[in-house]
C-alpha cells in the first residue's frame, strides 16, 4: 500500500467568502466523501486549509540557518487554490485515483492532484 | 533483412521486449528489468555470432537477463541506502540456468506480461509523449539514440525524458496491470494513440544511416499485430490495424524512384500496391464491424476511409460522396482541424471547387499548415483565380517543413 495526498484544488472566487471570519461550512458532497473513505479504511488523514489571502510563505536564504524570510501570501500565485488535503492509502496510483475522482472539487470547476508521500524516515 | 547481424539484433530487441515485460513482473521494477535485458543483450550480441543462436533465443536471454538482475541487485545492495530495496527481493538462489529456465512461463503468461506492459507504458499519468518514448524502449526495445532521433532530441534529452518517467511509474505506483474489462473503455485509446503516433509521427530523418535506421511503420503494425493477439475481437484494435496495413500497402507507390519523393494519392501508381495486403487489411476491417455493438471509433472510421481509397480503380473512380460522409462521421468522434482539412479536399472531389474552399476557409487555426495552403491553392486553381492559387502556393513552400514537400510543391508551382 502507498500513501498519496489528494490536493483539492479549488475555483478561488468560490474558495471562500469574502469575510474569512465566517465559519466556513463544508461544501455539498465532502462529508459524504469523507464517510465513504473513512468507512473504507482509506482516510489516513486531511484538513481544510485557511485561504491563500492567509498563507504565508517561508523562505531561508544562504543555506541552513541562513536569514528567515518570510513573506505574506502564497507561494505560487494562480487562479485555483489549494483548499485543502486528504491523505488516502492506496494500492496503486489506479486506486487512488478511484478516491479521487469522488471528491467533489474534481467535478465542480475545480481539481484534485494526486502526490505520492514520502514517508518520513523514523 | 539479408544482413545476418541485423537479423540477430531483430531477434534480440523482439524476444528482449517479452523478456522485459517477464522481468518487470517478477522483480516489479522496470527500471531494473531494463538494465537487465540490455546486458544480456550485449552478452547475446557478443557470444552468438560466436557459439550459434541458441533454439531458444527468448529462454536464453530470460536466463541471462535474470541472472544480470541479481548481479544488479548485489552491487546496489552494497551501497547501504539501497539495502531495504534488496532486503525485499526474492532470495539469490544458485544461478543454474535449470532453475531459472523453471521461470519460464507458458505462452498465455508471457502474453499477459507483455499486455500488463503495454498498459503501464500506456498509461494516462504520463505524459503523451513519455508514453510513446516509453513504448518505443519497452515494447519495441529500440536503443535511446534511435528513439532521440525520431523524435529530433539530443540524446541526454530522451534519456532524461525515460528515466522521469520510469520514475513516475515507481514513485506514483503506476500498476502494472491490464484494466478490468469496465475500465478498458477509457484505457483502450491510450494504447491505440501510442501505436498510431508511432506509424504517423515518429520519422526518421531521410539522411538517416540506411542500416541503422528504424522502421516505424513496421514498427507500429507490429504492435498492433500484438494487441490485436492479445485482445482478440476489440473492433478498435482491428480497425487500427486494418488502417495501418492499408497505409503501409501504398508504400511502393508513395515516393518516385528514384529520388524519393512524396508521391501524392492522386498521382501514385496504384498496380504498384500490395493488393494481398490491401485485401487482409479489408478482412480484417469487415471483422471489426461485425463485432462493434455501436457507433465506430476513430480508427475504424479511418480505416473505412483508407479503404475507399485502396479499393478504387483511380482518384477520379473514388466514392467521393462516401468519403464526405465517412469525414463528417470522423469529424463528431475527433475533432481536429487535419480532419476538417481531408474533409474539405474530399469535397472538392465530390462537389467541386467552390465547396472546397468554402469549407477551407471555414477552417480556424490552421494559418501556418503548409497543407492547408496547398489546398487553398488546388482550390483557387481550379476556379481560375490563379494569381490567388499562385500566392498561396508561395506561402505553402514557405511554411513546408522538409525539403522535399518544398520540392513537391516548387514543382506544382512550375506546372
């Protein structure tokens, strides 16, 4: 079995409303997701994640230890966002791929990618 | 093939491809399997001119690969980073040749092998273009250099693009598995674009070295003479097939000798055909619509139009009207403008002129096509706007990418 993080990736005029002190209510059909990948034993884990407007993005420079540079925003600038992630367990890339195509952002104008993880060295 | 070590290469790169698609299973690391088959494809390249080919070329190179792959696994086993990856392998047993001859398989197992590979080179994670380098290594066992130059690359450049895509196929997981028969639908045209793009797209230069060059075309009929084994009565592959061998069959008349220039349809000697080929090819087309339950795919729609054209006695005894209806047929499956464009020429046949360049110029996106121009230019022509035909002509051998389909439009250009 191969762990794979699903990263939805979503439309970011629909990602959030405009006031990100509401709390946010998960959209149609990832409760539903989550009960399917879960009762499969699939789900080993997943967030929502703030919006790109809230992230902040780290860099060090001059190697290890170097000066910490810190800058507000997200990494990569784009038209969709990273909401969110599953962590699925999966045989192969077709299995997580079955996962996949049932969360809801790969239907409604969004994406979900799949990334193998690396497992930390213990 | 009279050359004797050519013949010998052949036989390695056909029976090495099966020996791949065996290892790739039993070890499950293609990467691993590859390095493996390419040393026993030295060694056999060293010792059979010498000792004879063996009685069994595959059950010689199956030995040798095999034993090659534990030779690979020992010395990676000593760098300490690798040694869970050879920690999980099978344990290294004497290596006589009688106990890995007990691997070999009967003839239905080394068949799924090789349809398992065909599917992981397939694959619709990676990218198009990997796939088809990919099938050319795998399943075709050329050499990198030979791939490259198809694809006019340098040679690091493809070698980088197989060991990504190795890499995609490890670190993703891509399975090596044939699809269960409800998915095949969506994998199937994967596998057949491969193939097809092998036929159409992957040229050798004309300066090429004769000996060392690659047929493609033979190349790709071959593959699809394989699935075709593999998985008996898909309509798909049959009309894939049909349309490649129907192609292949206008060979002899498709350039002049000498001088090797494109010879056009219209102008091909048609008795210079391989008839026997053409009738196979009709054969095998009238399977594949005994055995489609619905609407044609693309590659028997094709097929049915290289048909038209290999089964008529000249161009003007061509069933234009058919081939229009066979176009718009093609057109709902793949949408493309190269279709749109053989639509509008068979149009001009069937119809004339004036519809011709109507539907040309109803055409977007093809402004830097030399064809499209050539076409325009057949149309205004014919409709007696000649200064117009003569303008079009200019830019056509402008935008022409090789040399002689400049020279064969510079001649049309003097007519």
């Amino acid at each position: 079995m191969a762990l794979y993080a699903a990263l939805v990736y979503l439309p970011g005029s629909e990602y959030w409303t405009d006031r990100p002190e509401e709390v946010h209510q998960p959209s149609d059909g990832y409760e539903e997701f989550y009960a399917k990948v879960s009762a499969a034993g699939a789900y080993k884990g997943g967030e929502a994640l703030s919006p790109p407007e809230m992230a902040t993005t780290i860099t060090v420079s001059g190697g290890q230890g170097g000066d910490v540079i810190v800058t507000d925003g997200p990494y990569a600038e784009a038209k969709e966002v990273l909401g969110g992630y599953f962590l699925l367990e999966a045989a192969d890339l077709d299995e997580a791929t079955k996962w996949a195509s049932q969360i809801p952002a790969a239907w409604s104008g969004g994406k979900v990618e799949l990334r193998p993880v690396i497992p930390m060295q213990k | 093939m009279t050359d004797p070590s050519q013949e010998l290469a052949e036989t390695i790169r056909v029976a090495g491809a099966s020996v791949l698609a065996t290892l790739t299973r039993t070890f499950g690391s293609l990467q691993l399997a590859e390095d493996a088959v390419q040393e026993a494809a030295l060694a056999a390249l060293r010792t059979w001119p010498v000792n004879g080919v063996p009685n069994d070329p595959r059950a010689w190179l199956l030995v040798t690969a095999r034993n090659k792959a534990y030779d690979i696994l020992r010395r990676e086993a000593v760098r300490p980073a690798k040694e869970a990856f050879a920690s999980d392998q099978p344990k290294l047993g004497p290596d006589t040749a009688q106990e890995a001859l007990s691997m070999l398989e009967p003839d239905s197992a080394v068949r799924d092998d090789m349809l398992r590979l065909i599917f992981t080179c397939c694959h619709p994670a990676l990218a198009p273009e990997a796939r088809v380098a990919l099938s050319l290594r795998t399943l075709a066992g050329l050499d990198v250099e030979a791939i490259a130059r198809a694809f006019g690359v340098p040679e690091q450049t493809m070698a980088k693009r197989l060991v990504r895509a190795r890499q995609k196929i490890a670190t993703a997981r891509i399975p090596y598995k044939v699809p269960a028969d409800a998915e095949l639908p969506e994998r199937l045209p994967a596998v057949l674009s491969v193939v097809y793009l092998i036929a159409t797209e992957a040229h050798s230069p004309s300066s090429g070295d004769v000996v060392t060059r690659i047929d493609y075309e033979r190349e790709a009929i071959r593959l699809a003479r394989l699935l075709c084994e593999l998985m008996p009565g898909e309509p798909e592959i049959l009309g894939l097939l049909a349309l490649l061998l129907f192609s292949f069959a206008r060979r002899p008349a498709r350039t002049s000798s000498p001088g090797g220039e494109p010879v056009l349809l219209r102008d091909q000697d048609r008795s210079k055909w391989d008839h026997a080929m053409i009738t196979e090819a009709s054969s095998l087309l009238g399977e594949a619509v005994r055995r489609s339950s619905s609407v044609a795919g693309p590659y028997q729609l094709q097929a049915h139009l290289s048909a038209c054209h290999s089964t008529a006695p000249s161009w003007a005894g061509t069933d234009w009207a058919r081939i229009v209806a066979l176009y718009e047929l093609l057109v709902k499956v793949t949408a493309g403008a190269a279709v749109l464009l053989n639509r509008a020429i068979a149009l001009g046949e069937a119809e004339g002129a004036g519809a011709m360049l109507t539907a040309l110029d109803g055409i977007a996106g093809l402004e830097r096509s030399h064809l499209w121009h050539a076409a325009r230019a057949d149309a205004l022509g014919r409709l007696g706007r000649g200064e117009e035909a003569a303008a079009a002509l200019r830019t056509a051998i402008d935008l022409a990418p090789t040399a002689p389909e400049r020279r064969l439009l510079a001649r049309r250009m003097a007519q």
